[in-house]
C-alpha cells in the first residue's frame, strides 16, 4: 500500500475530488463495454487503456478493484434516441452470419485487441443475453414503482418521474436533439422526448433475430437497461466508479443513472470516469467512414501496439486526441529509445529501496493527480537518469510498468534471457549450448558447431573439448 490520496475529474459534480470509495480499501468499478457488431476501432480502446490505467493505479496503491465489465450483443440501436436497427442484426446481415457468431466473432477479436495492448481483462465480463431475467425483472420493479409504462407495446422509462433526470449531463430540455433524429420519425409513444425505451416488443423493424418472451411479449431489451443490471448483479447497489467514453454521458449513462436511482431508491454510484475521443482530421473516428482503424491495420503496417498505448499514456484522458499515422510515427523513435534503455540495464548494485520507495511514491502522486499519465511516465525517466544503481532502476521500472503496462517488465526479462546473470541460469544455458554443440558435431553440422562457440565466446565463455567432455569458463 503507498500512504497517497487520489484525486479524480468527476462529470457528476463537474470538479476534480478526492477519490474515497464506499468501502476502505475496496472498488467497485463497472465499465461500459464494447457493442460486438464490428472489431473496435483504435478510438474504442483508446477509452479502454485510459480505464484499465486507471485500475490498475488503484490496484498499484493499495485497493482491492472488483471490475465488471458488460459485452453489449443485443439492444444497441443504431441511434441513441430508440430508432434504427439493432448493430447486431446489422452485423449479422453485413457478414451472412447469425447474431450469436458476429458476437462470438467480435467479443473474441476484441479481447485479443486488449491483449495486445495489455488491457487487463475485467474481472468479471458479462454479455447481455446473458441476463434477460434479471433485465425483466428490474423493469418490473420499474412498472410496479410507476417509473416506467407501456406504451405502443414497448415499455418506456418516464423521465418526468425524476426530480433531477439531468443530474450528470447538465443539458436542458429545449437543447437537446435525442429521441428525435433529424431524419428519423419522432417515436410518438414517449410521453416525454426523453424517455427511453426498457424493453422493445414492436419496434421500427420486424426482423429482430434474438428475442425472448416477457410480461409484456416476446422481445429484446432496450441498451441502457443492461448496464445497470450487470454492474447490480456483480457489484450490489452501491458502486464506487463507472467509466465510459464521453459519448456515453448523454443519453447512456444519463439513462443508467434514472433507472437504476428510480429501482434502488438511493444514489447509486458516487464517481463517473469519461475518456474523452481520439479523432482523426475528418473529426470522430468512426467504424462507418473513412479508414477503419484497427489494431490489426496498425500491426499491417508494422506498428508495435504498444506504441499506440504509449501514444494515449502521453496525452490526459480528459482531453480530445488527434490521431494520425505522422503522430504515430513520432512516438516510435521515443518508445524505441525507452525499451532500449531498460533493456540495457544491467543487474549491478544492490537495490536502493528508499529511492524505490521515493520514486513509486511520486509516480503513485502524478497518477492520483486526476490520471496525469503524461507526468507519471516522466518520473519514469527520471529514475532512469537518476544516480542510483541499475539493480534499484530495475526494480522501479519493473514496479511503474505495472500500471503503464508498456511492455517494460518483459523487456526486463529478454535482456535477462540474453545474458543470463545468476549462477544456475548461466551454467543451465552454457551446458544447453554445449549438449546443442555435440549434437551438431554429431550430425556433422560444423557450421552450427562453430557459430555456439562463437556465442559463447561473445559472452567471454570459453571451451576446451578434452577426452572427458567439454570444459568451459569465463573469462
Ligand atoms: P461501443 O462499442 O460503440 O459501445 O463503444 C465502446 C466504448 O468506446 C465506449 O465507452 C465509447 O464511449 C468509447 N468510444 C467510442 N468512440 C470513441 C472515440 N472516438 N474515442 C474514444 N472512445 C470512444
Ligand atoms: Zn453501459
């Protein structure tokens, strides 16, 4: 545990506040998580790497995080205001597949894109479908409490039962645009131009692919409702921290917070984490126009995904991020360089564990400063430059790499695999080598016989073939 406080930008008092969750020393944290219709886009998870920092800074200073995590794979229309299809039965129709492979499919391709970018998977991830009883009986509760009514065969969430509906997205009425599209026709079953739909049993399309029966039809849950019963089920009724990107402010998590207050009767989860948008030139990035930026396509072109992460540690969370391949660029040299000079630390010195301790602590206060990835990676250069031992600088970049999750402790690891420094690793590699050597004598394979000397004899081994066997020692 590091004796620090963090502080947070929280979006439903509008102001950076000291981070004390409900319960000493325990989080409960729920993340909105990706709809499975498509891969997800470098934008995507730019949200997903400032949250899983985020997590793992808390872990880093002495809480214990329970993180719940949805898969969205049914009920996310395609506008946010209940009209258009369902992103999954669109999916499913762009690739001829049925919706359960297009979420199979993409819930796999997602969680190997977090790999990837060492996004720690959440300690529990639920899909939708799996929940339709709990989703119908929240509703119930809805129904029973008069939050919610039946309309037009859907049931709908009434806003106006709220005393503060806009209590996290600070939007007036009259400015907002949701509910009605431009171009779609206004859903005339709402009472209020907020209300939103809990569950669907006629929608604006017939061909809905996953549907269950309810009290009220065979149907599908509405987007909004999954979020609040997934992060109940796992987490109970009081959470500590809810992240998303900030498109998800209005209406998703404006939504999550009506329903799931109107169901609880009390407030609901104290702190909301918003990562704000990676955008290209043309504006927000975006699966449907111009370049799809994937991880994969990033890989194509011979980028270390690790380099993206590095790219986003860079830049604060709370601030829009322009991306293009230039920017990329620029930040390879960097990330090159910092590898290098962890990789080229050696083992001497012993281990300084106040200047670890001094440099763990600075770090856990840059990161407890709203999220300051960008100082908190300057602490690691400046344990790098300091004047202690390469033992202690090892044992720092290995304890920071936690959190920034850079691929530095492994890096750590493949210089150790190179030039082994414990006795028994050394003299397990050199005796491989030679038993590697006779057996390429032994097939004739002198070249091969000549390069293992020439191994050895670059790390200063040296052998003596003698009637008993192959002796060696270092110089
Ligand atoms: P979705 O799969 O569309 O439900 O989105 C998954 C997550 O990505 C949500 O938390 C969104 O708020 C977030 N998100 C969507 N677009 C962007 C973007 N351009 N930059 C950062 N985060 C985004
Ligand atoms: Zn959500």
């Amino acid at each position: 545990m590091i004796e620090t406080k963090t502080y947070l930008y929280n979006t439903l008092s509008k102001r950076v506040e000291e981070f004390i969750p409900n319960e000493e020393r325990k989080v409960a944290m729920y993340t909105c998580g990706p709809t499975v219709y498509h891969f997800a886009h470098i934008g995507n998870l730019r949200s997903y790497i400032m949250e899983d920092v985020l997590e793992k800074h808390l872990r880093f200073v002495g809480y214990d995080v329970k993180r719940v995590m949805n898969i969205t794979d049914v009920g996310h229309l395609s506008s946010d205001g209940d009209t258009g299809e369902d992103k999954m039965l669109a999916g499913a129709k762009r690739e001829h597949k049925s919706v359960m492979d297009i979420a199979r499919f993409y819930t796999d391709a997602f969680m190997q894109d977090c790999e990837k970018l060492r996004i720690k998977r959440p300690d529990v991830v639920e899909p939708a479908t799996n929940c339709i009883p709990e989703f119908i009986h929240m509703i119930e509760v809805l129904l029973e409490k008069g939050y919610a009514y039946v309309a037009g065969e859907n049931v709908y969430f009434d806003t106006s039962k709220l005393e503060n509906y806009y209590v996290l997205s600070a939007q007036k009425e009259d400015e907002l645009k949701v509910g009605v599209r431009e171009d779609v026709e206004e859903d005339t079953n709402k009472r209020n131009k907020t209300d939103f739909v809990l569950w669907f049993t006629k929608s604006k399309f017939d061909n809905q692919e996953l549907k269950w029966d309810s009290p009220w039809g065979v149907g599908y849950p509405g987007w909004h409702i999954e979020c609040s019963c997934i992060s109940m089920k796992h987490l109970g009724e009081y959470m500590d921290i809810h992240c998303g990107g900030v498109d998800n402010i209005f209406p998703h998590h404006t939504n999550e917070i009506a329903q799931s207050e109107a169901y609880v009767g009390h407030k609901w989860c104290n702190y909301w984490f918003h990562v704000n948008h990676l955008n290209t030139k043309s504006g927000k990035m975006s699966k449907s126009k111009g370049e799809f930026l994937t991880v994969s396509l990033m890989e194509e072109k011979g980028y270390d995904p690790m380099v993206y992460r590095y790219f986003c540690l860079l830049s604060h969370y709370r601030k829009p991020l322009e991306f293009s391949w230039e920017a990329l660029d620029n930040v390879v040299a960097a990330y090159e360089k910092l590898k290098k000079r962890v990789v080229n630390l050696s083992r001497e010195g012993d281990i300084d564990e106040a200047a670890v301790a001094l440099y763990e602590k600075q770090f856990a206060e840059a990161m407890g400063n709203d999220i300051n990835t960008s100082s908190a990676i300057t602490v690691l250069y400046d344990a790098l430059k300091a004047d202690i031992s390469d033992a202690s600088k090892r044992k720092i970049v290995a304890r920071l790499d936690e959190v920034l999750s850079l691929g530095l402790k492994e890096a750590l690891e493949q210089e150790a695999e190179s030039a082994p420094a414990a006795d028994d690793e050394l003299t397990a590699y050199v005796e491989r080598m030679i038993e590697e050597r006779k057996a390429a004598k032994k097939e004739k394979n002198f070249a091969r016989a000549d390069e293992i000397r020439d191994e050895l004899a670059a790390k200063g081994i040296t052998l003596k073939d003698t009637r008993e066997g192959t002796l060696w020692s270092i110089q």
